[in-house]
C-alpha cells in the first residue's frame, strides 16, 4: 500500500470517529479544516458537516446527512467508510494519531505556502517561515480543563501559587517592587514609557545589571546601541566608576575592578546587538536557543532595547504604524509566556507627552495597542526640579499587579549609569509632581520577592528587607584611579 493509500485510509477512519464518537468529534472538529484532508469525498462531506453545523448548531447523524447531502456518490462514499472495522483504535490512541496527522498536514501547508511566496518573489513574508513551522509542530489537543478555583485538590495549589516568590524578579529598587507585588513577573511584559533622550537605556541597563546582581541569567537585545556601549555602562555601573573615568583607567587598574566586580556578580549578563528596524521575534527566539544550546544558558529575565524599533515577523499591505506595533507587542509578550519570563522594554512618548510632568496611556506614541497588551507600564517624567535633584519620576499608569497611577521618585547617577531608591519614595506629599494631592495607597505592603543587596549607598529608612542568599559584597575601598 503506497503512503497516498495510507492516508487516505487515515482520512476514511477519522472520518468514521467523527460520526460514530463524540468524544472524538468534540476534540477534532474546532481544529479541522478542508486542506487537512486530500480525498474529494472526505473535503466534500467536511464542507458539508460545516454548513450544517453552522446552520443547526449540532454535528448531523446518517439520516441527516442523507437527508440534506445532495451529492449521492458522496453519500456512498460515506457507506463504505462507516463499514470500516476501527474496534483495534482507542479513543487515546486515534487521537494521538489525528494530532500527529495535523501537524504533519500543517507543516505541509506551510512549506507550499513557503515556496509560493519564493516563486512570487515575496521574500518579506518569509521572515515568518520559521515561526509558522514552530507553530505546525506544536499543535496539540488541549487537554486543559481550567482552574476549579473551590475544588478540594485545588488548595494546596492557590495556597502555593500565594507563598510563591520565585518566579518575580526583583527591580532591585525597593520602592518600585512594593508597587507591583514584588517586581518583574513571569510570563509578562513591563514597558517603560518616556519621551527621547530620557535616559530609556540607562534605566534598563540598570535594572538589568541589579538583576544580574541577584544572581539572574539576563539577556539584554539592544537594538539601538552597540554591543560594547552597553557593556560600558554596566562596567561603569559595577565598578562604581564614571562613564569618563573609566576610559582613563589602566591595563592593570581595569583588570584589579573587573576581576572584583565579576566575584561580586551572582549571575550572569549577556549582550545581543541587532541593527535597528531589523530584529523579529523570530530572531530573538532563535539567539535563545542558540544560547541554552551552545552556552547552556537559559534566561530569567530578558531587556529589549526597545520594542518601538523591531520589525514585525510578517507585514500586510494594508498594515499601518498602529497595527504593526500592536503586532510586535503581543508578539514579544507571547515569548514572554513561552519561556515563562519577564520581559521589559521601553516606548517612546508621542509629541502631546513631550515635556508633560504627568503621563497616561494616551501618551503612547505609535499605537496604543502596545499599551493594551503590556502588563505593567511605568511612564518616567523629570520636571526641571527633578532634574537639578539629579532624580526622576516614576509613575504606574498600567499595572496587573497593584494599584494604578501611584508613584515614586527614582535617584539617577548619571555618571556611572545607575538608578537607586529614594529616601523619599514612600511619601507622595514630598514628592515634587505636578499631581501634588496624590496619596500612598496603603500603608500595607504587598509579599515581595527575595532581593539582594542594592547599588546605592543609602538604603531607605525603617524597611524590612528580605533577601536571599546574598551576593559577595563588594570593596568599600573604592579604586584609586591611575592615568
């Protein structure tokens, strides 16, 4: 029997599973469709069942379909597969056969539709190609049936999922983890909003390099700077030296702080340099596995910089700057469920929240659909006041995971690329705003994941920190700087 034979004979017996068991046909039927099945009758009879089940909202029986099929040979067609002897399948067992049978149909498809956009000379929509094949292979039935919240078994996991700190990751600023229970959460999207020329990349290389600290595997794809201008502010950043004074440093100098600040990294930090406009999704899904297979590297916590100057993984003629954006946001929020992360980023502001010491959603430049699909949004603003302060605000305009429009002032050490809390954060009277009638939301604090020790000199007064194993603390003596 050739393999044309075989699947049409798989064709014929899923067909007769979809009349003869429901719980079969309920699993199968929201997946199929016409191009899944190669045999003439079966494409018919599938058109056939679909009309029906659109109009009567119910699968038809033999008589009905008699009844309403008008394509007698069909019909016959239909005779003969309910003939077929399927007593040697299970109910488990052909469905393991139909899903492999699916996803064996789906790449397939995919591969011709590769292979006309080639002939058509439609090498953008290609880009797409390894992500629709992930997706082919991946297709399952799911066998999910929800959460039953007030289910006996179900204690134990609610009561797990409310002690669990594990899959938070620290900001490393104390004053911003109280705002959103803890810090950055797995399978989300945090995206810092400011207006050009903020300081986007400093607050991420930051928190990064904290996160880093703590003893997190970071990935950080930068896609405006290169490569070395990151790692040169997170140089600056761990050897407590300045951005201009680290480049005065000598060969000896530069070895004795890197050699301290690398014992003093818990974790570990890795650049990816994209050209702007350029890296997908599909890019940097890939750059991950090459890691995890090359390095062993699976990451904790991943930084884009920054998610506005990505390309979408497939364009439409009909797309436009909104749409597109919207695209490039769920896509990098679907990784983040993927892999079971957090993932940050950063967005522009449009020209109305230039020079705004208040932001909100409406200040999303590009598309607010990025606003609808992140998690948490966190709009920085700096009066002048703020600026000769040497500090920013911070306000929660999204949040998933505490109260909204509530806020802090954030220190910045713009010499050595470094953010840390501010003994005031805690008090939105004190806080210079242009919302100066602002109150704390409560005087409680959310559970708050383990954090290690922080960048800044000074620590708020009168906090209980909790933290886990520490990392090795650093040198007070700072270097001495030899020219």
């Amino acid at each position: 029997m050739s393999d044309n034979d075989d699947e049409v004979l798989l064709e014929n017996i899923i067909m007769k599973f979809l009349y003869t068991d429901s719980k079969v046909r309920d699993k199968v039927i929201p997946y199929f469709k016409f191009s899944l099945f190669d045999d003439s009758d079966n494409v018919e009879l599938l058109k056939f069942i679909k009309k029906f089940m659109t109009k009567y909202g119910k699968f038809p029986n033999v008589k009905e379909t008699r009844l309403k099929l008008k394509n007698a040979e069909v019909f016959d067609h239909l005779r003969e597969v309910l003939k077929i002897d399927i007593s040697d399948y299970t109910t488990d067992v052909i469905l393991g056969e139909i899903e492999k049978y699916i996803q064996q149909k789906s790449v397939m498809e995919v591969c011709f539709n590769i292979a006309d956009r080639v002939t058509n000379e439609k090498m953008d929509e290609i880009l797409s190609a390894p992500d629709e094949i992930r997706e082919a292979l991946a297709f399952s039935f799911d066998d999910n049936v929800g959460l039953d919240i007030f289910d006996e078994e179900s204690e134990d996991d609610m009561y797990d999922h409310l002690h669990n700190t594990d899959y938070v990751v620290s900001t490393g600023l104390d004053s911003v983890d109280d705002l959103i229970e803890g810090g950055f959460h797995e399978k989300t999207l945090t995206l810092i909003m400011a207006e050009t020329n903020m300081g986007k990349s400093l607050m991420m290389g930051s928190l990064a390099k904290n996160n880093a600290q703590q003893g997190k595997k970071v990935v950080y794809i930068t896609c405006e700077m290169s490569e070395f201008k990151i790692g040169e502010r997170i140089i600056a950043n761990s050897f407590d030296i300045s951005t201009k004074d680290i480049k005065k440093l000598t060969r000896e100098k530069f070895s004795e702080c890197f050699k301290r600040a690398r014992a003093n990294m818990a974790g570990k930090f890795i650049v990816k340099e994209y050209p702007t406009g350029v890296a997908t999704i599909s890019h940097i899904r890939n750059f991950i596995k090459e890691l995890e297979l090359k390095k062993k590297f699976i990451p904790d916590i991943i930084y884009i910089d920054y998610i506005g100057i990505m390309a979408a993984t497939m364009n439409n003629k009909s797309d436009n700057t909104y749409t597109v954006q919207k695209r490039i946001t769920e896509e990098v929020r679907r990784l983040a469920v993927e892999l079971g992360i957090p993932i940050v980023s950063a967005i522009q502001t449009n020209r109305m929240g230039m020079g705004k010491d208040e932001l909100d959603l409406t200040n999303t430049s590009d598309s607010i659909g990025t606003a609808f699909t992140a998690d948490i949004i966190i709009a920085v603003t700096q009066s002048d006041e703020l600026r000769n302060m040497l500090k920013f605000r911070w306000n929660i305009i999204k949040n998933r995971y505490g109260q909204n429009k509530v806020g802090v002032t954030i220190k910045v050490d713009y010499n050595k690329m470094r953010l840390s809390d501010d003994e005031v954060f805690n008090d939105n009277d004190n806080v210079p705003s242009a919302n100066t009638t602002s109150k704390p939301v409560s005087n409680s604090k959310p559970k708050r994941a383990p954090v290690a020790d922080k960048p800044s000199d000074t620590k708020p007064k009168n906090r209980r920190i909790i933290r886990s194993t520490p990392a090795k603390k650093a040198d007070d003596t700072k270097p001495k700087i030899e020219y």
